[in-house]
C-alpha cells in the first residue's frame, strides 16, 4: 500500500499533491497498467523525475500536475477558502484505445482512464481526511472533465499515442486567524 503522506511535507499543497499520488497507487488497477518508472512525482529527491530518452516501455506514464489556475482564493469573514485544480495527465505509446497492456507496459489510453476514474472516485476519503494544523482542510472534491488528443507532442516527447488530462479539484477551508505567519524573531 503506498503512502506518500507519511514522509511529505506538512505545507496543504504538498499533502495533498501527495494523497493524490496515494489515491493512485492504493488502485490495484492502476498499478497493474502503470510501472513505477513512469509514475511521474514532482517530489524533493534531488532527482528530475523526467527521463533523458523516452521509448515505448516509458508509457503509459502518469504525473499530476499543477492545474492552471493552480489556485482560486475567496474570504468570508475568519476563513480563507481555495479551489485548487491539480492536472493528472497520463501518455501512451500506443494509438489503439484499447489494449490492456501486460505487466505494466503498454497499456492503452481507455485502460489508463478507467484506473485513473475509479482511483478518484474510490478513494477520495483519503484527500478529505487530510489535516493541517490539527483542522480537516479539505471539504471538497471532485474529478473534473478529462480532455483527451492523439499525438500530443509536448507530452508525448516524440512517441505517437494518447494523452489525457484529467482535472481534479479541491476545495479548502482554513481558519484565517490560526494560519496567519509567525511574525520574524
């Protein structure tokens, strides 16, 4: 069972960048169809993640990603809202829709989607139960709508096949008062 959360920071961003990469990964699906390599963490490992030289056993891959807008703030009196939109957006090396791959190279985009979806939906308690500072934050998600092109080149780094993006949101609650910065020593 993955978690990410255990060794992540304690910033809101970062816990939840990280309960999304544990909602993935807690999927059987998807770590049927998608190889560790190409798991794609943004994360501190003094290491960028992305590879030099992609082939076909680099897909699919997976990354989340900042979504743009990464962040909406609102107020209301005493409490500071966001709507933040992460990215998830997944590549393929092949063009048929799909093929189920095996051993977790080379599955195809409707596959990669279907994990993905029922990942998000299955285990979205994981993002609502996340705390910071003692308080639940997060009071709501939801998948938003995937968009999906073939031949993407900036995502696919020179191979043919499908790429998706699907957004997914999360909405913020934090006390304004108990979160305000710690005034310089």
């Amino acid at each position: 069972m993955a978690n990410l959360l255990a060794t992540s920071s304690t910033d809101p961003f970062t816990l939840i960048y990280c309960g999304l990469w544990d909602m993935l990964e807690n999927s059987q699906a998807f770590v049927d169809l998608v190889a560790p390599p190409n798991r794609i963490k943004w994360l501190g490992q003094h290491v960028d993640p992305r590879k030099d030289q992609v082939t076909d056993s680099d897909r699919p891959q997976v990354r989340v990603d900042f979504g743009n807008p990464f962040a909406v703030p609102d107020q209301l009196t005493g409490t500071d809202l966001f709507r933040c939109q992460w990215d998830i957006v997944a590549a393929t090396g092949m063009q048929q829709i799909d093929r189920p791959g095996s051993g977790s190279l080379g599955a195809s985009i409707n596959p990669v989607l279907w994990a993905i979806f029922t990942s998000l939906i299955g285990y979205s308690q994981v993002i609502k139960g996340l705390t910071y500072n003692g308080e639940y934050f997060v009071y709501r998600v939801k998948p938003g709508v995937p968009t999906v092109t073939i031949d993407n080149t900036r995502e696919q780094e020179g191979l043919r096949g499908w790429t998706a993006t699907w957004p997914y949101h999360t909405w913020h609650e934090f006390n304004t008062l108990a979160n305000l910065p710690q005034p310089v020593a």
